[in-house]
C-alpha cells in the first residue's frame, strides 16, 4: 500500500488535517511570509523552533503536533482515520487504497448522538441546493452532509454549543415532519415564519408524544440557529437564496435576557463550607485537586470548557506578576483569551494543589503544563470538570437534606454554570461593578448580556427604594 497517496487521498476527501509533514522549507513554499505561516500553524511554527520536521497528524477527532520522533507512524494514523470513517470508505483491493462506498459523510463528533432515522431523513436535496454549480464551495449534494459541514465550522468549537445546535436542529426536523415538509433545503420563507409562530405556540418534543410551552429563550435561540444554518448555506453557496433572512428580530434574546439559574449566597456558603472541611491525607491530592476546581469556577466565573486545556492555545493558564497577584488566562467563546483576575483568597489553595502535584507553587513563565490535571495522565476534559462540582453539590445538598429539603433539591438541581451566573450577579448587582468591566470579566460579547443580570426581582427593589428613600437623620 502506498501510505502517502492514502493519506493524501483521505486528507483531500475529507477536507481535514490526516497527516502532514512540516519543514521550514515547506512552510516558506506554502506561505508569503513566517507571520502568515505563524497565523495559520501556531503549533507547527512553535515546534519548527526545536525540531527540523513536525507532523500535524489526525488523532480521535483532535489535530495534534508533535516532533517528528514523538509522532505515530503515518500508517497507525492512516489505519485510525479508516476505522473512525469505517462506514464512509473501504480499502480497494487492486490498489491498496481507501475508496468511497458512496455513503455521506458522517462527522462522528457532530452527529454521532443522532438517530439514523434521522440522518435518512436529512441525506436529500431541495429545490435551493445549488448542487452542481462551481459556487457551491461546500461540495456537497444533500443537506446531512452540509449540516454536518455547518456544525463543524460553526459549532464545533464547544461540545456545549454543538449539543445545542444539534437539538435545535432536531426540533426543526420534527417539527417539519409533523407538517409534511422537507428536506430543510426545500424550505421556504413561508415555512420558517410558520415554524416561528408554532415555536411561539407549542413545540413538538421530539423526546416525547408530548407538547409543552416554550420559553422566550428557548424560541430565540431556536430561530437563531436556523437562522445561522441557512446564513451558513448561503455564504457557501450550498443554496441559492436565504429563506431565513430576517427571521431573527435582532437584539431581542439579549434583550430579554434574565438569568435564572444561580445559587442565593446562603447555599453558595453552604458549598463553600464542605469544600473546606473536606481535608483527607489520605487523599490529599484528590482533595486539593477538587478544591482548586471549584475556587476557579467559584471565583473567576469562567465557563464549564474555559477550564479544559487547548494544546493550541496553551490555555488555561495562571500567571503572577511582580506584585504576586495572579491572573487567570482563559479561551472564551470564539477562541478569543480573556484575563481575569483572582482574588487573594484564591492563592493559597491553587498553591497548595500544585505543590501536591510536584509543580512549584507560583507558575513560571514558560510553564506549560495543564491547570487541572487527570488522573490517568494529560488534563481534565469538560466531563470530568462538571463530575467534580456536581459532587460538591449533592455532598453540601445531602448535609441540608434533613433542615431544609427544599435547599437541598435546588443545589442537586445545580450545575456549574450557576457559579457563573452567581459571579455575574455579584459582581453587576452586589457590588454595581461598571458593565464595561463586567463584560470583560465575563467574556460576554455584548454588554446587554451582562445588563441582563442587573435585572431584579421586587424584594430588591424594595429594599433599594427603602435605603433611597429612608427617614434623614437629625442634626
């Protein structure tokens, strides 16, 4: 078998990195200059610094970079990449080589929860697919393979955003199998508008036989994705027309944006104070790892991914200036980098936790090893992350089961982006922070966002009109 034709084969087939080899030379043939080239391959430019030949290879849905002597041979990448797409191509017994069966291309990181039932469904083409046209940038004939494209670019940099963009997307498809109508490329401005009153009506649970009420929030972010799909669509010429122009009043989800989803103090205490208690030496590390967790979602507000390492990006990561005050470097969405500060309170406790894991206590400068590690080596990925302040919840929520069940069921309810929520609401309506700079802390990419958590419930207003308006003192 020719492994380089292969590899090239696949690489062009399936329009991603499989397995590429990097020289200097190769990169000054490729790019105008090195800042191109540094734009376009951080990780290779950084390696091509030590090491004459770097392979950007293929590796369980990642593309990685390693020096050429750390690498996998180019035939276990090739035979990994053929076992994942197994049901997209077959190896040809005449030439050695890996050849379509004809089947549509299937992202096994985008779609891989989705029933079949529902890929059939999807694997046609409607009258606005510009199929056979050079415009068509996609190159793609049917609308599975151009949702899986779609999710790919515009969803693909968080599992989070991917689950939601993949549910809004089947409630679409169900709900157009309940009208008789598809395939979502055949959709007409019609069609859509009368999808964005039955959202504002009743939704069909694809889940379920059932209907149920959907909110505001969920009708938004419903029409925003079906809006973005068909955006997508049109840029790339996979249709001819955006039957979806429109269709999304602008503003109007940040508008009415109103977290609700967030612990009072009392209970944020409550959890604050098991963490502290729980001290074992028999598990010393476990404990000061899952202390470390929850300090930095309590007190910094990043996001669940936020805290997950990019090899890319070399992100998260601390940093401490001359006045040993500590920084939190993150990547937000859009793969822009936030700095946030930590307070004091937070030092002691990353210290200790890196102590235990054989780091220094301050990180250095060029220090590039995972915030939060695994157990089983590298770092913790977003599942483990979400494990680890789930269990502090249900741990704070069992010692309030007896006194105040109520308590208890809300903080089993939580998840950790109610630490985010509570941070926001801290910093906007406890301590009226300027929305400029929460914004920035946050990472929100518009300041109504942020507006939305100095919204209030009666009971505050109450006691701000009480502390305006009290009775003046005598002189």
């Amino acid at each position: 078998m020719d492994t380089d034709a292969a590899l090239a084969y696949l690489a062009d087939t399936l329009g991603q990195v499989v397995y590429t080899r990097w020289t200097l030379a190769a990169i000054k043939g490729r790019y105008a200059s090195l800042a191109d080239a540094k734009v376009a391959h951080p990780a290779v430019m950084r390696h091509l610094l030590d090491h004459a030949v770097v392979i950007e290879y293929w590796d369980r849905g990642r593309v990685r970079t390693e020096a050429i002597d750390d690498a996998p041979p180019p035939e276990a990448v090739l035979q990994r990449v053929l076992h994942t797409h197994r049901r997209r191509f077959k190896v040809s017994p005449g030439a050695g080589l890996p050849a379509a069966t004809g089947e549509p291309i299937r992202d096994t990181t985008a779609l891989v929860t989705v029933p079949q039932p529902l890929i059939a469904w999807l694997a046609r083409a409607g009258r606005f697919v510009n199929a056979m046209s050079a415009t068509n940038t996609l190159g793609v004939g049917d609308d599975a393979q151009a949702v899986v494209l779609f999710l790919r670019d515009r969803a693909g940099r968080s599992p989070h955003t991917l689950r939601a963009y993949r549910a809004e997307l089947r409630r679409l498809v169900g709900w157009c199998e309940q009208q008789q109508l598809g395939p979502l490329s055949d959709l007409t401005r019609h069609d859509l508008l009368a999808y964005r009153q039955a959202l504002r009506k009743a939704s069909h649970d694809t889940a379920g036989d059932h209907s149920r009420k959907v909110s505001e929030a969920t009708q938004a972010r419903a029409l925003a994705v079906v809006a973005s799909l068909f955006r997508y669509w049109t840029e790339t010429g996979y249709v001819t027309a955006n039957p979806a122009a429109g269709l999304v009043r602008g503003g109007r989800s940040r508008a009415s944006f109103a977290p609700q989803r967030m612990l009072p103090p009392a209970l944020l205490a409550a959890c604050d104070a098991w963490v502290t208690a729980a001290i074992h030496d028999d598990e010393a590390l476990v404990t000061a790892r899952r202390r470390a967790i929850w300090t930095l979602y309590r007190y910094a507000g990043v996001r669940l991914v936020e805290l997950v390492w990019s090899d890319d990006a070399q992100l998260p990561k601390l940093e401490v200036d001359d006045g040993e005050c500590w920084t939190l470097h993150v990547l937000g969405k859009g793969r822009k980098t936030r700095a946030i500060p930590l307070p004091a309170l937070c030092v002691p406790i990353l210290k200790t936790y890196r102590q235990l894991r054989g780091l220094p206590p301050q990180p250095g400068p060029y220090e590039h090893a995972a915030l939060i590690h695994g157990f089983k080596g590298g770092s913790l990925h977003s599942s483990g992350l979400y494990d680890e302040v789930k269990a502090i919840f249900i741990a704070a929520a069992d010692r309030l089961e007896k006194t105040d069940h109520a308590s208890a069921e809300r903080l089993r309810a939580a998840s950790p982006h109610w630490l985010r929520h509570a941070y926001a609401r801290t910093l906007v309506v406890d301590h009226r922070v300027p929305l400029p700079a929460a914004q920035a802390l946050l990472g929100h990419a518009s300041v109504q966002t942020t507006a939305g958590y100095a919204k209030t419930d009666l009971s505050r207003l109450r006691a701000f009109v009480d502390a305006t308006f009290s009775a003046p003192r005598r002189t």
